[in-house]
C-alpha cells in the first residue's frame, strides 16, 4: 500500500520519488518565493521605510544644514524611527542619520521643527 502525496501548492498528486514534494520545478520556485517573502517582510518594510527618509531628507537639504517643519516631513511618509546610526555632539544633542543625511528634533516657540545636517568627516570616532 503507497500513500499518495499532493502538491503543497496546486493539491495535484506527486509521481516520482518517495521523498518528492513538489509536482514540478514552478511549483517549487512559487513555495519558496512565498516562503522567502514572509521571511524577509520585516526586511523590505525597513529597508522600503529607509530608502523613502532618505529621499525626503535629500530633497529639503540641499546646503547642508537646513531647519524644516515637522509636519512637513511627515507629509512626505517621513519616519523618525526608522535610521542607520547616530552621532552624539559635545551639546549632548543626538543626530540620527539615514546613511548620509542626519536630523535633530527641535522644539522652537513651541513648535517641532526638525535640523537637517550632512555627514561631515569630522563625525568620525
């Protein structure tokens, strides 16, 4: 008496070897980039998120050091979560940075406004 197995994928019945999960070679490939899309989800939602703050900080800091509005970031899909590492002044202040653009929270008269910086080599430990 065999047992037969189906395709994890499309349910056909599996011919071949004992050991053969799969029906073909694309049901395979489809498993394993599912599998390989759940696995790396957090992955993509990080590296999606840091590719989109660094577009944004490029594009409002253009000199070098720039001063923006919170919400003017934030329209964009700006996340301050979401950075690459950080630098630490003699202030005390901590920058964070998305690869080469750095930002500061700041609060003026009361309103939250944002410093933008470039990586400068001096930063360097």
């Amino acid at each position: 008496m065999t047992k037969s197995k189906t395709c994890p994928v499309c349910g056909i019945i599996v011919k071949g070897r004992s050991d053969k999960k799969f029906c073909s070679k694309k049901c395979k490939s489809i498993e394993q980039y599912e599998s390989r899309q759940k696995t790396e989800a957090f992955y993509l939602k990080v590296d999606r998120q840091l590719k989109v703050n660094r577009r944004i900080l490029k594009k409002y800091n253009k000199s070098g050091y720039t001063i923006i509005k919170k919400s003017k970031l934030f329209e964009e899909g700006f996340d301050p979560n979401f950075f690459t590492h950080y630098w630490k002044n003699q202030k005390g202040d901590v920058y964070l940075f998305v690869y080469e653009y750095g930002f500061l929270k700041k609060n003026e008269k009361g309103k939250e406004k944002y410093v933008l910086v470039m990586w400068q080599d001096y930063m360097e430990k």
